[in-house]
C-alpha cells in the first residue's frame, strides 16, 4: 500500500513538472521562432554576453572590463554590473554556438529556473502541490515578466525573476517560521544583488512591506528581527566580490552617471489608460493578475493563509505605487532615493510574485472540491497566455527584426546604453576618432611590436627624456598595472597607471628611456580582499547548512 502511493505521489509530481515545462516552453515561443526580436536593451546584453565570451577567451576571469566594447579601449561595465550568469551565455558563445542563439538558449534556461523556484517556494510555504502549481502558472505567463523578456529585453531584471520567490520563502521562514532558516533570504537576496542592482532597492521595499505587515509577530519574537539582520549581513558579506569594486570605483574616480527624470513619478501610469492604450498595458500587471487576483478578497476567513494575505495585501500596495495618484508625486518629492528606480511601473516586479502567489491560492480555496484538477489547469492555462498573446502582437508589429549579429562587439562596440559607467571626461565621440593609437607627450617617441589582447598591451618603446608618459587606447578604471622592463633587462619598473584628462590610460615611464611596457587590467588590493571575503562567507553558509541538517536528522532519529 505505501508502495502505491509512493507512486502514485511520483506520477502526480511527474504531472506537475511536466504541465509547468509545457507551460514555460509555451512563453519561449515567440523567441525561439524568431530570428530576432529587438528589445528595449538587446544590443547592450548581447555586448555584455559577447564580450564577456572575448575576455574568457583572452585568458581573462573575471572579465571586469569588456575588452572590445568602446571601440576596444575597454567599457568597466563587470565592475558596477554584476554578470555572473550571463557567464553561462558566455560559455555557451565559447562552444562556437551562434550569438542570437546562446541568447536564446541561456533566456530559456533561466526562464525554466524561475518557474521552479516559484513552484518549490510556493509548495514549502503553503505545504501543497495544487496551489504551487496554480501560482507557478500564473507567475509564468505574468503579463511584466513576458514584457521583461521581449519588449525590454531587460535580461538583469528578467533574471530578477529566479530569486523573487526564493526571497519570499526566506522572509516567510523569518517571519512566520524556522527563523534559523535566514540562509535562505540570504541566497535570495545574493541572486537578486547579483543580477540587477536596481531591482535590490525594488525588492528591498517588498520586504519591508512584508515585515511591516507582520510587525505584531516580530514584536512578539524579537529573534525574528535578529536573525533577520544576520541574513542582511551575510548577504552583504556573499555578494562583497561586486559591491567592493562598485564602491572602490565610485568613490576613487567620477563617472557619466544617466542623468535620470528627478521624478519617478513622470513615469507612472494613469490607471485609465490601462483599458486605453495596449502601450501602457504591456508595462502593467495585465489583466489577469490586476483582476483576477481580487477572488482572494472572497476566501472565507478561515480558509485564508495569513502569510498570503500579507502577500496580497503587499501586491495590491506595490501596483498602486505604479500608478500616478498624490501618494506617488508625494513620495517622488519627498523621498529621493526613491526616484533612483526611474521607472514607477518597475514595481511591477514584486507585484507579479506576490499577486500570483494570491491568485493561485485563491483559485484553489474557492474551488469546488468536484472539479476535476486537470480542467483547472487547463482553464488557468487558457486564460492565462492571454498577456502572451498581446505581447506577441505587440512585438509583431514593433519588434520583430532581422539583425546581423556576426562580428557583434566590432559593429555595435558603442552600444552601452548610456554609458553610464564611463569616466568622468571620457567621450565616445573622442574615443572613435582617436583610434587605437599610442601617443606620448615626447614629440620624438616612437613605438613597435604592439600586441593588444584584450586589456593586455605589449609594446616595444622609445622616448628621448626622462619624465615622458605614454597613452595607451585603453579607457581608464582604477586597477589598470604596468611593468617596464630596460632594453637590456636591468630594470624593473612595476606600478598603478594613471589617466590624463580623457580618461585614457596613461604609463609614466620614469627614467626608463627604451624597453618593453606590459599594460593589463589587473584589479585592485581591495578587490582581491572582496573576493576572499566572499568565499569565505560561501563556506561559512555551506558549512552552517550541513551542520544544521545533521542536527535536524538527529533529533529526528532520537
């Protein structure tokens, strides 16, 4: 008998991964039929893909700089944007696969990654299949996540989509239950940090609202509010290999930062012009979830789960913080930080997670237990792909394009978006008309056996006088080393390279007249200490994990 239903629980769960993949693929479509579809931000994730895949292929890890971008002096992008699984695509480019198709291919993994991370948090807080897998479908046929992949092309924030539920399953534990389970916040919060730094201060404000609507209970136990500090600073300490360099750069030099519109709120939407213009709703909820997700409102009370109605209760706060209302204009003007997410309509993705939660939920609890469980699927599936639906007619006619993608990081080199990561000084215009030359402030300077691999310059020099400086076509980011070697060897010169006021890479060369000058991008003291900080908090978390499974095992055995 409990043979039997082991597998009939098997059977049930093969079921469930099966619809979801189906459900997933589904989304997929439109991409992977397409030769290409231009988003908001392709060109700039494919550069970051293409040249992350030239950096590994030069020797480099991490690559902190993109090599070729910039008409090769090299664009610090690794060094304020966290990549780490866009080298996953790059990997992919290394195997000799297409550019458009390693896109496709990395896109869709993370797409079916973020499917199951939402059925596999749902499941553990709610404690049942049927409704992590109703959530799950709703999340994958989200109306701002399909706009993400295919109208944005906004592949840090899509990413986003992976750790949101592993997030709220963290804040779940802290707040309503294994407290000691803060790891897990920590693994979400780390995936968010390390995908889109924007969106950490979007899904920072979806934890406070969720702690706030729990305050009673962690009034009642303020070892929820302690533990949940140490994941805040565990996830500090885990992400220390990215937040080092951005800090260390951000405050060592000045940078192009995007001059952004001072008021989020200009970038609101009218909450009528959702029925009105299919523009403005392809950046919203969509209908299914700004609608449906009311049923909640109609769970009996004691059917209601107090951890999702804090969800809902969030979700309904965060779309209404999208829209233009007095609120919004209040807090764009009073609260300017705020203003730093540019875009009102980005809380979208928190609304997204915390409404599918609620709406999966709700359909299962108002559901009549004769309803055959495959009909609801169906029926949800149906009703659901209608945000895919207007979305694939939307990008028909605006996005759909024939792009020649070869020899990418040559032809489309500038495509930073706006460049917001460039020095202080530095122009894009000055950096294509200079070319990749090597000049000196010594008239009689003469140069041979250049080798440019990337951020690595070998080059044979001479110079007339001492106190001479040559510059080299690399843009200048705190952590560029050199080391001059005399003609005849006796000298060794090694050191930091400076910048000139176009922030290009400049090499004092001393009392070094004639000799070989290397030049690479070599990081920084502090940049190395990020990186052992980082790997020593991973194994901490490893070690903590392990420790403490051991010691629920044994009391199980006890």
């Amino acid at each position: 008998m409990t043979n039997e239903r082991n597998i009939n629980k098997k059977e049930s769960q093969l079921y469930i991964y099966i619809i979801l993949i189906i459900a997933t693929g589904i989304t997929l479509l439109p991409m992977l039929l397409s030769k290409s579809i231009r988003g908001d931000d392709y060109f700039f994730h494919l550069l970051r893909i293409e040249d992350i895949k030239n950096g590994l292929s030069y020797g480099h890890f991490q690559v902190s700089i993109m090599p070729e971008s910039l008409y090769g002096y090299g664009y610090g992008n690794g060094l304020f944007y966290p990549d780490l699984l866009l080298y996953i695509a790059a990997t992919i480019r290394l195997f000799g696969v297409s550019l458009f198709n390693s896109y496709k291919i990395f896109m869709s993994i993370c797409t079916l990654i973020a499917t199951f991370t939402m059925y596999f948090s749902a499941r553990r807080i709610l404690k049942s299949n049927n409704k992590a897998l109703y959530i799950s479908i709703f999340y994958v046929f989200a109306q701002y996540k399909i706009t993400d992949l295919y109208v944005r092309a906004a592949v840090g924030e899509y990413l986003a989509f992976i750790f949101l539920p592993i997030v709220i399953l963290g804040v779940y534990e802290l707040v309503c239950k294994d407290y000691k389970k803060w790891y897990i916040l920590t693994i979400g919060m780390s995936g968010i940090i390390l995908s889109h730094l924007l969106s950490v201060f979007i899904v920072s404000i979806m934890c406070a609202l969720l702690y706030i609507l729990n305050i009673g209970k962690l009034i009642k136990e303020p070892k929820r509010i302690v533990y949940s500090i140490i994941a805040a600073i565990t996830t500090v300490l885990l992400t220390s290999y990215t937040l080092v360099p951005l800090l260390e750069q951000m405050i060592s030099s000045k940078f192009s930062v995007q001059e952004v519109d001072p008021f989020a709120y200009n970038r609101s939407i009218v909450f009528k012009e959702l029925f009105t213009s299919d523009k403005v709703m392809i950046y919203s909820l969509g209908y299914i979830l700004l609608f449906l997700s009311l049923i909640y409102i109609f769970v009996p009370l004691k059917k209601k789960n107090r951890f999702v109605t804090t969800c809902f209760i969030a979700g309904v706060i965060s779309f209404a913080l999208t829209l233009k209302t007095p609120l919004l204009h209040s807090i764009c003007n009073n609260i300017s930080i705020y203003n730093n997410i540019q875009f009102a309509w980005r809380l979208n993705l928190i609304a997204t997670p915390l409404l599918a939660i609620a709406l999966g939920y709700a359909v299962d609890a108002l559901m009549p237990n004769k309803i055959n469980k495959t009909i609801v699927v169906i029926l949800i599936s149906i009703i659901s792909i209608i945000p895919l639906m207007t979305t694939v007619k939307y990008i028909k006619e605006n996005r759909f394009k024939n792009i020649d993608l070869t020899n990418f990081s040559q032809k489309h080199s500038a495509s930073i978006g706006a460049g917001e990561y460039m020095p202080e000084g530095a122009s894009k215009n000055k950096l294509k008309k200079r070319g990749p030359i090597v000049t000196s402030n010594d008239k009689q300077f003469k140069y041979n056996n250049y080798n440019k691999k990337g951020t690595l310059i070998n080059l044979d020099y001479k110079v007339s006088k001492d106190g001479s400086y040559i510059e080299l076509p690399l843009l200048y980011y705190k952590g560029y080393t050199f080391e001059i070697t005399s003609k005849n060897g006796s000298d060794i010169e090694k050191g930091q390279a400076t910048h000139g006021k176009d922030m290009l890479v400049r090499v004092n060369l001393g009392n070094i007249k004639e000799g070989h000058l290397k030049v690479d991008y070599t990081g920084t003291t502090l940049m190395k200490v990020g990186d052992i900080v980082t790997i020593i908090t991973l194994i901490f978390i490893i070690v903590y994990i392990i420790k403490r499974n051991k010691y629920q095992d044994t009391r199980k055995c006890i």
